[in-house]
C-alpha cells in the first residue's frame, strides 16, 4: 500500500451517480486506495454504491475500504475496514472479517495506540491531523517526528492524513507516510483526476 488514499466526502455519497463520477476521476489520477466514508443510515444506497466503487477499484487495481462498517465490506465484497477510536474493536473485526481482508486503524497521535494495532494485527496505521482541517476540526495534531519515531516501531504501511495538499505532503513521506490521505484535497477540486494527479506524483 503506497500513494494517495482517497477519502469521500459524505456529501458526496448522497449523490451516487456524482459519487462513481469523481471516484473515477481520483483513480484515473493515481489514487490506489479509495475510502468509502457515509456516515449517513440509507443502508440500500450505501450498499449499492460500495459494490460499485469495489468495480471501480478493481478496474483501477486500488483497494476499497470502509469506513467503520464491517458489515457493509462483508455485504459489498470490500478490500477492508477503518477503525476510528469510538469504533468496531480490533480483535472483533478481525473476527469478522477473516485473515485477509484489510484492517486500517486510528492512531492520531499515539505511539502507543500504534503499537498495540501493531501487534493486534492491523494493516496499517492512520496517523494526524498534520495541518489543520476543515473535515476534523478539532482533531489532534500529529507532527513529523511523530512518523519517523513510527517508521522505526513498525513495518506496517503508515498513512498520514489531516489538511495535507499535494503541495505540503512531501516531508511527511520522506518521514516515513506510505499513504497520504486527502478528503477535499482530492473531491473539492475543480478537476479531480489533476488534484488525485498531483498527489500521486509525489510518490515517484
């Protein structure tokens, strides 16, 4: 797992037809893991729209994951699973979810929060916010240092997420991040495959 990790806006689920649109747009630019993140309760539109962005993903070759909703990657055939720090336990959801599918956890700031997904078998580990944001006003800030200290713990892919641009991203993966998430990085701009573009390059 390395590149930019695509998260959707929940605006923007409420629309599917506009949601597959920009989804192929941010693949078509580069991006190699797509996040479905719809924290509404419409479980019929949710469902319809996760088995069409698993299409689209694997067309693209990107994974699909979920945002807190184990059961919506088992009924949609998802790649894996986000776990924030109010969500589905780790132990629990890999109960569900078998040895195969991805297990992507929250760590904002915490090493030690990484360290124990480390060992409980997730996939890779979130980290930030880094800058402020306007998606999570109000989260913890995680700093540079913060990754290098992770990159040496763990082996695990590190995504970065939090107010990053394809502009401010570049420290943050000399540091260690293998992912760079983005929300309205990506889905905010005018021309999504150029904005999804942008980020992908720096990554080599």
């Amino acid at each position: 797992m390395r590149g930019l990790y695509a998260i959707t806006p929940t605006t923007l689920c409420l629309d599917p037809p506009r949601l597959l649109t920009a989804v192929a747009s941010a693949l078509r630019g580069g991006a190699r893991v797509v996040q479905y993140r719809d924290k509404t309760h419409d479980h019929a539109r949710r469902l319809a729209s996760a088995r069409a962005l698993r299409t689209l993903c694997d067309r693209h070759r990107a994974k699909l994951i979920i945002n807190d909703d184990v059961e919506l990657v088992l009924e949609a055939d998802a790649h894996g699973v986000h776990l924030g720090l109010d969500d589905m336990g780790l132990v629990e959801a890999r109960s569900r979810l078998g040895p195969d599918r991805l297990i992507g956890i929250t760590c904002q700031d915490s090493l030690a929060r990484a360290r124990a997904a480390s060992e409980g078998g997730a996939d890779y580990l979130a980290f930030g916010a880094f800058f402020p944001s306007r998606t999570k006003p109000d989260a913890r800030q995680a700093t540079r240092e913060l990754l290098e200290q992770a990159r040496v713990t763990t082996s695990l892919p590190l995504c970065a997420i939090g107010g990053i641009t394809a502009q401010n991203c570049a420290p943050l993966i000399a540091a260690g991040a293998d992912l760079i998430a983005a929300v309205e990085g990506v889905f905010a701009a005018a021309d999504i495959e150029a904005a999804a573009r942008a980020y992908a390059r720096q990554f080599g």
